[in-house]
C-alpha cells in the first residue's frame, strides 16, 4: 500500500432494494441488497461519478483498506485513490459487489426470502444486461442520473460497454480495457472446462452443499488454477518460473515439484477458502452470455447504434484470453457510429494481469483521460 496516496480507511455500505428485478433468463429477484463502497466527494452537481465495475472475481472493495483489516487492500488500490489516476480528489468513485457474487450483495449464499434456506443452485442466472440494470437502480439511490465515466477491466468494461447501450443518456465517458465484445469459442471452452471441475466435485451436492456443510473445494482449486494459466501470459511464466525446482532437483512424483506447480496450487488453495463455488459457476456464465450483437442479427454496429459516449478502448499486447483483436473490433464498430474513440494497445508482458498491474504508461494514459474528463465539470 502507498501510504501517503491511499484513499485510508474506507466502509463497506448496504443498500436495500425492495422492487423485484426480472432477469433476462427469466428468473425474478423478489428483493435483493448490493454492498458498495465510496470515495472521494460527490460535487454539487452531481457530475463527476465515475462507476467501477469488477471483473470475474472481483468485488465492491476497490480501493483502501478497512480499520480491522490494514492488510485487505483494495483490488485496484494502484489506479484509485489521492492524487492516482483515478482521483478521489477530483471524482466520487462507486465500487459496488454484483448480483450472484459473494461478498454481500445478493446471491446464491444469500437467504431466499420464500424458502428460508439459501439460494444455493436456485439462484437465477444473471447476465451483464442484469448487473447494468442493478447498479443503474443503485445510481438512482444515490441521487446519480449520469456518470462522468464508467471503468472495468475484463468482465468489468463489458458492463461499461452494456450501460453505454442500455444507457447511453447515462453515462458521458466508458472506458473499456482488456475486454471483448463477445467471447471466443476458446474462451467459453476454458470456462466450461472450470465449471465441469466444480459440478464433477463430490462435495458439490448439485449447488447445495451449504445443507451438507461442505464446500466444493477441489473443484474450485482446479478452477481457479485454469483461470491463472490463461490470465498471465507465456512470457510472465518463463521470467517468474521458467522449469525451476522446488528441490533442485527431479523427484519423481505428483508433488509439486516445479515452481509454478507451486504457485497454481497456492492461487486454488487460497482462492477455495473464500470465493463460493455457485458464484463461480455464475460469473463465468455471464461471461458467456454477453455478446450484444446477437440481438441485432449478429451486427455489433447496430448494437451500438444507441451509443452516445465518449470512448477510451485499451488493450494489452501479451493479453492472449482477450485479445487487442478483440478491442479492435470494439473500436470498429464505435467508429462506424461516429462515436468519438481514443484506442491504446499498451506493450506488457504481464497477460490479462495486465489492466491489474501498475504500469507507467498504462497508467499515464488513464491519468490523462480522467483529466480531461474532470476538465468538463472544473471549466
């Protein structure tokens, strides 16, 4: 933690929501809570809200730490906070836990109100279009009709791209990075591969293993430790483990002998021990499912035809699981709209890791944009 640049002790809030929300998979939330956190100061106008929205196994804890835990930093801690890229000096920064997570907004952990047990396997699917639509509703507790910008990396610029559908009066400025307009069939395969690790688990009890006081944690291991291959990128595994030995040595057996079979299997143990299996098993469908243009005849200019933003799009060149190819066909089809795009396709070698990392120019580059943007409500 940067001491004398961050956010310092921050709270995790609630917030209630007592009309249902109808699903696109057709479940209904009868009534559901998101937590959110906050930072920095909401001006008069209400116009320099900016929206974080996570990724995969992300969460509302964006930046700062909180006075009972100084060691639970903030997942973006390097992009928000004093004086960062994100300026809590200058914006009031939303980070808010989705639907279907597990870290204390509504999901399949939670309580079903008509049952009285929990969710488990009975929690609806949610998409990104459900998630828009949730925090859209949490804008407006908030007294917040437009944001200046909504930011998410990975699964999180997916929902900046939907609000900038969906919404398109609500928002002024989305910026995108390391995403996709739609997954690749690669992709869906990496995930479905995950998915079977934890429905395969004897302890999974078909999503209710809450009854049976077990967690599938096998499968989540196995799961996580997939995901970790695909988020970094070959070079980043040669620089940090190449063929090193535990021993020194061969030992011929299952242990672990090589580095990054110690490093995959610390990520899983430690990833069981906190994230919920049915959480998992969502989040990754809901990756799935976005893919806007498959509602406009597979034309994803037409699916941004409402659009009205501004744009940042920002790749990352050794980003194998979502691709700068991808981010390119994103800036295509803003531009086939007229919209106003600003592209940057950042030299890393860190993999999708990348938009997590601290960065110089990446960083710089956000920094830049988020000026510009506060301009807008300073002039």
């Amino acid at each position: 933690m940067e001491a004398t640049h961050s956010i310092g002790i921050v709270n995790a809030q609630r917030a209630q929501f007592n009309s249902p929300l109808a699903c696109k998979s057709g479940g209904i939330l009868p009534e559901y809570e998101l937590v959110y956190e906050t930072y920095g100061s909401l001006n008069r106008d209400k116009s320099n809200a900016v929206l974080v929205c996570h990724a995969l196994s992300g969460h509302h804890h964006v930046a700062g730490y909180y006075a009972d835990a100084p060691k639970n930093i903030g997942w973006w801690d390097n992009m928000v906070g004093p004086g960062k890229p994100l300026d809590t000096d200058r914006f009031f920064v939303i980070g808010l836990n989705n639907l279907g997570g597990c870290h204390g907004s509504t999901g399949p952990i939670s309580i079903n109100p008509e049952t009285g047990k929990p969710y488990g396997a009975g929690f609806p699917f949610v998409t990104v279009e459900d998630w828009v639509e949730s925090q859209a509703r949490l804008a407006d507790k908030l007294g917040i009709t437009q944001f200046a910008a909504i930011i998410g990396g990975s699964l999180g610029g997916m929902q900046a791209l939907q609000w900038s559908m969906t919404y398109p009066g609500r928002v002024r400025h989305v910026l995108a990075i390391a995403s996709a307009p739609r997954l690749t069939a690669q992709n869906i395969a990496f995930n479905d591969v995950a998915r079977n690790a934890i429905l395969t688990d004897p302890d999974f009890h078909g999503g209710n293993y809450y009854a049976h006081g077990v967690v599938p944690a096998r499968g989540l291991r196995l799961a996580r430790m997939l995901g970790h291959i695909t988020y970094l990128s070959n070079d980043v595994m040669a620089d940090k483990f190449g063929r090193m030995l535990r021993s020194g040595k061969y030992i011929y057996s299952y242990d672990i002998e090589f580095e990054i079979e110690s490093y995959l299997r610390y990520q899983g143990d430690k990833f069981a021990t906190y994230f919920d299996a049915n959480s998992y098993l969502l989040m990754t469908k809901a990756l799935d499912y976005f893919d806007p243009a498959r509602e406009f005849d597979d034309d994803l200019n037409k699916a941004f035809a409402a659009a009205r933003a501004n744009f940042l799009i920002v790749s990352f060149s050794t980003d194998w699981r979502f691709a700068p190819e991808r981010s390119r066909d994103i800036v295509k089809a803003l531009l086939h709209n007229q919209l106003k795009v600003s592209y940057a396709e950042i030299t890393s070698t860190h993999g999708h890791d990348s938009f997590l990392m601290r960065h110089a120019h990446y960083h710089d580059l956000i920094r830049t944009y988020f000026n510009n943007i506060a301009s807008e409500f300073t002039a």
